[in-house]
C-alpha cells in the first residue's frame, strides 16, 4: 500500500534555482562543458577572519550545543553591527541566529502566519517566500513591479490589500532584478504598512552589495516608529562569501523572536557552533574584505550588461545591487521562460534560472556571482542562442 503523503508534503514545489543547479551538475558530470548561472553563491574564498575564528573555536573545544537561539558573541556582533551601520539599537533577546536566513525567514514567517493569511510580496520574488507562506498556511498576494520598472507602486500594492492581509516581505537589494529601494519607495511601504496594521519582514541580507550612485537604507531609519511591526533578516552568506555555514540572522520585537525561538528548540536546535564562531569572526573582521567583493561584482556586472546590453530581442534592467541579471526573453522567439531555459542548456550547455520560479513570467535569472572567464563565455553563448532563435522565428 502506497503512503499517503500530506496535502502540506503535496502543496510544496521544489526550488527552482536547487533544481536546475542539479540538472546543471548533472550534465557536467557525463562531461558537458556546462556553465551554470542559477546559483547565488559567491565564488570568493570566506575571509581569513572567519576562517581563523573557526579553528580557533575547534581548537578550544567549541563543540557542543550552544544557546539554542546564537551564542552570545554573535548576537553581540550582529547588534554593534546594526548599532555602528543603521543607528539602530537591539538587545540579545531581540536577536535570534539560524541555520541560514532561509530558516529564519521559515520561523518569522510560521510565527506570524496563520491560516488563510495574506501577505503581500511585491514580485519578481524570490522563490522561497511563496512556499513558505505557504507552508504556514497562509497565501502570497502578489504586487507585479515588471512594468513599473521593477519598483513597488503604491496603487498597485494599495490594490493587492484585502482584509486578510497581515504582513509584506520586502527584499532590497532585490533577488532576482537587482533593484536598490529608493527612500521615497520605502517611506510609502512604511505609511502604507502603518495606515493598514501590517508587519514588515525586511530581508536586506544583500544590504552590502550596492553599485555606482545607488545606496541601500533599512527602513527603520526612515520609519523608525514601525520598529514593533519590521523583522530585520539578515546573514553571512553572500557578504562574507560563507554560504556553506550556513548562519542567518534576524532582529525584531522581543515577542516575535521569543515564538521563533521556540519554533526553532523543536525543528533543529542552535546552529553549527563552530559556524556561529567563524561569523563572529567575519561580522567583527576588517571592511576591506568586503569592499574588494563589492568592488569586484561591481566590474562582473559591467562586464555582463556590456556584452548583453545591445543583443537584440533582450533587454534588462541594469541592476544595482546583489549579483543577479534579470533578463526579458519575451521578444526572442521563445518568450516561455522554462523552455528557454531547457533549450538554452541542452543546446549551449547553459543554466539559467525561470523567471516563473519568481513570479514572472517571460524573464530569466542570470547570476553572475562567477568568474569573469565564465561570465564572459556565458554571455557569449546566450547571445549566440538568441541570434539563433532569430532564425527559427524571423518575426522577432
């Protein structure tokens, strides 16, 4: 007799982006020449600072259970962190640490998510926060930016709102466009949440890869008087390049993060000690670090819109921050998103990421938090492609 399995179990879909990353290896491994595009993980080394930290803690016997909430020396470094960044003051007990943002932002959402819930997600969006609101049982409102320059709009969001409506996700610089939130933007979403009672999960854990005039804000420093509503997420994984330790972070009312807490005692317990070791030492490590990764997607992605900028048939939005292009295809020959993907890495051994994978439709995600030689080739072999389709469907 086959097991039932559960309509939750049923209801969930696999991440895209883990999915063609698998498919990506998979090839490579019968001896394809694939260059894959569809992870976000930098390619850096973590720095000496985490690494340093993390032997040392191996070396002083770091190694049983912590706090199951984040040993007291990272919530220290993370709140002089937002202290010395954005102004902002925090106590531990406002602090909880994770295994990865992702499992945080999967505790915030289950403690404030109930049944049949709203929450609106300006879109395109990544493509975890619809399942796990899911997985709480409540329902992801969409608010489409594709046409508004990949901007919230305020009618737009003042339309998804319906009485059900609890919360917003906000995510700047964004996954997958790459789009930094203007302060106009922020202070409208911050009236908008206070007019309508609505909390704010504010996911900046790209808060450090920011690019040429653009400049990201938290938006409790604007709107300083949401602090009992916004629930910062953050982490190491893309600053410090540690996304194999798996640490994230969030800050928000103690309330909140007390039922997170408890939520994470039954699901895993504390994070990797040795983990949390290293990122006290990343957090609390020098700048430069930082400022040479920065610097360094910056030229990627000059790199990038430079070779794809004028491909006919393709356009994008330049993106100024995280390390993600964001390409329209709807004028290529083949504006369906998942076979764009599937041809473009069966035929040029190329993998790309389905905009449906993000709640839209007709784009592709390329990540280019690579090496220059791969972005360069890749490039390449996606413009070939299109100048391909055009063959295929002269009325492009």
């Amino acid at each position: 007799m086959k097991l039932k399995l559960s309509r939750r179990a049923e209801r969930t879909s696999p991440s895209a982006t883990l999915a063609i990353s698998a498919l990506a290896r998979e090839l490579k491994a019968s001896g394809r020449p694939v260059l894959s595009f569809s992870a976000g993980e930098p390619d850096f080394r973590s720095p000496e600072s985490a690494l340093t930290a993390a032997k040392d803690a191996i070396e002083r016997g770091e190694t049983h259970y912590t706090a199951n909430s984040g040993i007291p020396e990272l919530k220290s470094a993370v709140i002089s962190y937002y202290r010395d960044r954005f102004g902002l003051e925090y106590s531990p007990q406002e602090v909880i640490v994770s295994g990865g943002a992702k499992q945080v932002l999967y505790e915030i959402i289950q403690t404030l998510t109930d049944e049949s819930d709203e929450v609106l997600l300006p879109s395109p969006a990544w493509v975890s926060y619809v399942e796990q609101i899911r997985m709480a049982g409540g329902c992801a409102v969409p608010a489409d930016t594709t046409d508004t320059g990949f901007i919230p709009s305020e009618d737009r969001l003042k339309r998804a709102l319906s009485d059900r409506t609890k919360g917003i996700i906000l995510n700047t610089p964004n996954n997958p466009v790459g789009t930094v939130y203007d302060e106009d933007t922020l202070r409208m979403i911050a009236g908008l949440a206070r007019a309508n009672d609505l909390w704010i999960i504010y996911d900046e854990i790209y808060e450090r890869l920011v690019y040429g005039e653009a400049k990201h804000r938290n938006i409790l420093q604007l709107a300083p008087d949401l602090r009992d509503r916004v629930i910062i997420v953050n982490g190491v994984s893309k600053t410090y390049s540690m996304t194999g330790w798996r640490i994230g972070y969030a800050l928000g009312p103690k309330e909140v993060i007390a039922k997170a807490d408890d939520l994470q005692s039954h699901m895993a317990s504390n994070p990797s000690s040795i983990a949390q070791w290293a990122a006290v030492g990343a957090i609390n490590g020098p700048d430069d670090y930082i400022e040479r990764c920065r610097s360094e997607f910056e030229r990627r992605r000059d790199i990038l819109t430079g070779i794809l900028g004028g491909v006919k048939g393709l356009s994008m939005t330049r993106p100024d921050g995280a390390f993600y292009a964001f390409l329209d295809i709807r004028n290529t020959g083949i504006p369906d998103d998942m076979e764009f993907c599937r041809r473009i890495l069966e035929e040029k051994y190329t993998a790309l990421v389905p905009g449906s994978a993000f709640l839209a439709p007709g784009f592709v995600r390329m990540s280019y938090a690579c090496s220059e030689d791969d972005i360069r080739e890749g490039a390449s072999r996606i413009k070939d492609f299109i100048e391909s389709l055009r063959n295929e469907h002269p009325q492009y």
